[in-house]
C-alpha cells in the first residue's frame, strides 16, 4: 500500500508542472524620553555589545536581542491585538496550503548570474538579524496529520483541505504551526527578536554574553574548535540535539540545517581564528578578551563589506543602492550614522522578505567529485552533517560552482512538499508554514504597503496584472478565487508576481522594504565599518585594508585546498571572472593593528 501511495505522489508530482522610509519604522523611532538615563547605561566602548544593546548611546535597546521586531507598518490583527487577519468582507483567509500549491508554480529555472553561495550567504544574513522567539518551542498542535483536540493556546495550526492533491492520499489535515512569543502586555502584540537586530555575526557569536562565553575558548581570543585533516570544526555538542545527525556547539542551529549552510558559517569560524592568531603574534601583550573583541570587530567589519559592497549589489542593483544611500563611492567614512534611527531588524525583513528569497533554491544539489557532477534532492541534506567533513570539498565547490533559481513566483518542488520529510513519501510544505507565520505577524496588506513606498494602489485585477513579468490570466483567475478584492491580497502574495525594477531582481514592493531595512541597519549602527567619528571607528588605514577583502578572499583563507576561485565568488565562473590563484587575491594586511 505504501509503494502505491508513493506512485501516486510521484505521479500527481510530475503532471504538476524608496528612500525616503527611515522614519517609517513604527517601533521606537523617536528620541528617548529617557536619553540622559539611556546614555548612563552605556559605557564607554570601542567594542560593539554581544547582545548589541548601545548601538546607539541615546536608545540603548535599540537592536537589543529580546526586543520586538520593528515595523514598517501596524499589524492588521482581525481584532486589533493578535487575532490572524481577516479578508475586508470579514471572511477567514484561505489556507496557506491552498495559497502555497495553486498559486506559486514549481518551475525551476537557472539563473546563470548566480552561484549557490548567493542564497546560503543570504540565510546567513537572515539568520543574523532575525530569530523569531519560539518558533523553535516542541508544542505539539498536530499529531499524525490531525488537528490535536484541547490544544495549546498558542496553537495555530496550518489547515490543509481534505482535497488536498497530495496531503489527502495520507489523511493529513495539518502541518504543525506555533504562535511566535510577543512582549508580555501590549496591545497590539509585539513579536520578539532572540537575535540582536544588527549585522553582527550572532550566528557565530551568540546574542548573549553567556552564549558567547560557551563559544570562547577564553585563550588567545579564539573561538572553540577541533582541529581535523589540517582544518578546525566546531567542536561537539556536549548536549547533543534533535535537529541533525551529527550535533555541533554552534550559536545558532539553523546554521547547520545543511551541509551548504554550514559552510558559510564555517567561513566565518576559521576566519575569527585565523585573525586571533595573527593578531597576537602581532601584539604579544594583548589579554585575551582584547583578542578576541579586535578578532570579532574586524571579522564583522568584513562581513559587513561583503554583504553591502558584494552581496546586496546583485539583489538591489549597485546604481539603485548609491542612489538610496546603502552604499557610496570614494574611500571616506560615512557621517550620517543617527541615534535616533532604530535599526532593529524588520518583521517585514525575516517574515516575507527572506522566504521570498528561497525561490532561489534549487531542488536539487549537485555534489562534485572529481569533475563528475551528482544531484541530490534539497531535502535530503536537511538536518544531513554526517558527510559535511569527510564530502566538504564538494560542497565548498557546490557553492561557487552550481548556479541558483531565478529570484521568481516559483518555489522548488522539494520546498513546498518534502522538507524534513525523513522515511516518510511526504514532508512540509516550507513555504506554506512561512505564509502561516506571515498571518502570525498580522502583517498589513499588499495595497498599504504599496501606499507607503510612494507607489500606487491597485483597484482593479486587469492593473494589477499588467504588473506581472508576463501578463498571467491563468494566475489572476486564481487569485480572484482566493481574494474577493486586490485589495485584500497578502503582501507576499502581492509582491511576489511584481516585474522587477531595473538593476534589482525584485520589484518595487519588494525592492522599497528591503531598501529600508538595510539603509537602517547601517545608519543606526554607530558600530557600522564605515561610520567615522564614533568610539568604536576604524582608522583610515584600517577602513582601507577592510575594502580590500572579498568573499572569495575569505573563502581561501578558509579552506586551505582550494588553491583556485573566480573572483567575485556570488558570480559563476566566465570570461570575464575567470578561476585565479588565490594568492593573487587582494588580502587584509593587519599592519595598522600594530601597537
């Protein structure tokens, strides 16, 4: 039976072919009432907090872990405090489910500009700014597909129609769902960020003075790890865990979801090390905790060049981004750091943005081995470590070698039917649990926050749909069935099918919020590599050497047996970004640290 429940399966599976929003945030966005007691809570520091409280001296809890996410507009809660929205008729949104398999299609198409590193570094980024508060806790709300009677309050699980075209061969009703924690007495409720809200390494260094200490060896500045086969590895959890076959004492565990993932965070580990090294053979005198707060600060200062000089250029456009003050031209520090501009990560960022992003996963990952290519699905490294070390050259290649998905209205088919799947013929629909947790946030409608990007509002479906890449009548009949009006559209379903903007590969919506979110993030950071005249400032001379660094640059310091890599490491290997020798890559030279 269960052989032709999963023919079934396969068989359905295979015929189933800006710039101007600073002051938008809602949260915490004006001075303090209490600046003077704000300011005396921060002490002097030319080191960043763990936690990254004192981003800004006057509001000290800006960007704080365990603080509310901020808003780029309020919540639309049914009830106006936490109740899921509701459509403008007052009907009950149609499942998440249903949005997920009939509206978004399972096209897989490369994009050729692109390399597998773009979407794991872009995790990487989500990770660091966002970690919504209990979307890890084991309450139970659906037991063998079925919504469990007398549940949790906080239960609000993801209902799957009995037509379902797949879930129904195996009578599953319900994918578990768990309201996110919110700041205990407000109205309307407020979700909370475990992460500090700033591009910080946090998935690297924790979010807690605490965590970190875990994470330290509390020696020469370094950060705990085992040496194998001539490279370091986080070192073992000494608790162990459920969420991967092999268990390592990592900050963050989503950075070890995949073998892919892991990577990236290992290029950050070997990195920090690798500076705390240098750097005390550099300054001999220096305790450790100076080590280890000058090898956090120049490996975040990196991190941060990467992600706006490198990596944010081929979703926003570097033109766009020069025009939005994300980036500038010249070699100056940047003087527009405010203390009143909360830099808090975005509801918006983590909650809609990244799982749009993820239509650049494939579903399938290549594995090179000695030049053969092999695939396997996406699922099937879900919580799969055993083969990181021993395989960790393949994937290394995997990243700079295999291309990504167009940014696109298609999402993988292993992402909305199989993830975590185990021996099971059917696993979750991840983008359906992400259009679930977007409800939880309560987020405002598609037309409002087109309304608050300066952009027009859309009365008709025959407008909205001259929006699309290609005009799509097939998509605006099904919207019509699932939305009475466009202005009822959610924002992620709204934004999703926009033409991209020039130079971006998304569209105004999408390209508006993630501007804002970034052009906080750095403006409200007086840690921020760039800003000049703060305590925590680099030096000229070591801004200069941090603009030398690249991703590839630190892809080779990172793994010692990749002797070659295309320069610009996001980008496929092409005439014109062509394998080179590492060592003709542009390195930091820690001189200017001398003292």
């Amino acid at each position: 039976m269960q052989e032709i429940k999963q023919t079934l399966v396969n068989v359905i599976v295979l015929s189933l072919a800006v710039s101007h929003v600073a002051s938008w945030f809602v949260t915490n966005t004006t001075p303090s009432a209490t600046t003077s007691a704000g300011t005396a809570t921060c002490p002097s520091s030319k080191y960043r907090s763990i936690d990254s409280s004192c981003s800004s001296r006057q509001n000290p809890t800006f960007g704080k872990a365990g603080e509310p996410y901020a808003r780029l507009l309020p919540p639309n809660y049914a009830n106006g405090i936490s109740s899921p929205p509701v459509m403008t008729n007052g009907s009950a949104y149609v499942s998440a489910r249903t949005i997920s398999f009939n509206v978004f299609a399972i096209d897989e198409v490369p994009d050729p500009n692109n390399t597998l590193l773009n979407i794991f570094f872009l995790q990487a980024i989500g990770n660091d700014l966002s970690l919504p508060a209990g979307s890890e806790d084991p309450v139970q709300c659906c037991a063998d597909g079925q919504v469990i009677p007398n549940a949790p309050s906080r239960c609000y699980p993801l209902l799957i129609a009995s037509n379902d075209p797949l879930y129904s061969w195996f009578n599953i009703r319900c994918l578990n769902y768990v309201r996110l924690l919110t700041k205990p007495s407000t109205q309307p409720v407020e979700q909370i960020n475990s992460a500090s809200s700033l591009l910080d390494l946090s998935f690297l260094y924790g979010s807690s003075v605490a965590q970190s200490n875990k994470l330290r060896t509390l020696s020469g500045g370094r950060l705990q790890a085992v040496r194998r086969n001539g490279v370091e590895w986080p070192i073992p959890d000494p608790a162990g865990c459920s969420w991967s076959n092999v268990c390592y004492l990592v900050a963050d565990r989503r950075s070890y979801q995949y073998p892919m993932s892991a990577t990236v965070h290992l290029l950050f580990l070997r990195e920090h090390n690798r500076l705390a090294n240098q750097l005390k053979l550099l300054n001999p005198s220096w305790s450790d905790e100076i080590l280890f707060q000058e090898a956090r600060r120049i490996n975040i200062a990196q991190y941060q060049y990467i992600v706006y000089y490198e990596y944010l250029p081929r979703v926003l456009g570097q033109e766009n981004m020069i025009k939005n003050r994300l980036i500038f031209e010249g070699t100056n520090f940047a003087s527009d750091f405010n203390a009143f501009q909360n830099p808090s990560s975005t509801g918006e960022f983590g909650g809609v943005l990244v799982p749009f992003m993820q239509s650049q996963l494939p579903g399938s990952i290549n594995f090179y081995v000695n030049d053969s290519v092999q695939s396997s699905q996406l699922s099937s490294w879900a919580g799969n470590l055993a083969s990181l070390e021993s395989s960790f050259a393949s994937f290394f290649t995997g990243l700079t070698t295999q291309s990504t998905n167009l940014m696109d209205s298609s999402f993988s088919i292993e992402w909305k039917n199989f993830m975590y799947r185990g021996n099971a013929a059917l696993g979750q629909d991840f983008l359906a649990l992400d259009i679930q947790r977007m409800r939880d946030y309560g987020f405002a409608r598609y037309n409002d926050y087109r309304s608050r990007c300066g952009l027009s509002r859309y009365a008709t479906w025959e407008a909205y749909n001259a929006t699309f890449k290609v005009a799509c009548p097939k998509t605006i009949d099904r919207l019509r069935l699932y939305y009475p009006t466009v202005d009822d559209l959610d924002l992620f379903v709204g934004a999703a099918f926009e033409e991209p903007i020039a130079g971006s590969l998304m569209g105004p919506t999408f390209s508006c919020l993630y501007n804002q979110q970034f052009l906080a993030t750095r403006t409200g950071d007086r840690y921020f590599f760039e800003a000049g005249g703060q305590e925590g400032s680099f030096t000229a001379a070591q801004l200069t050497e941090i603009r030398k660094i690249s991703v590839a640059r630190l892809m080779c310091n990172a793994f010692p047996t990749a002797t070659k890599i295309q320069p610009d490491a996001f980008c496929p290997v092409s005439a014109n970004n062509s394998l080179v020798s590492c060592s003709t890559l542009p390195t930091l030279n820690l001189a200017p640290w001398r003292v």
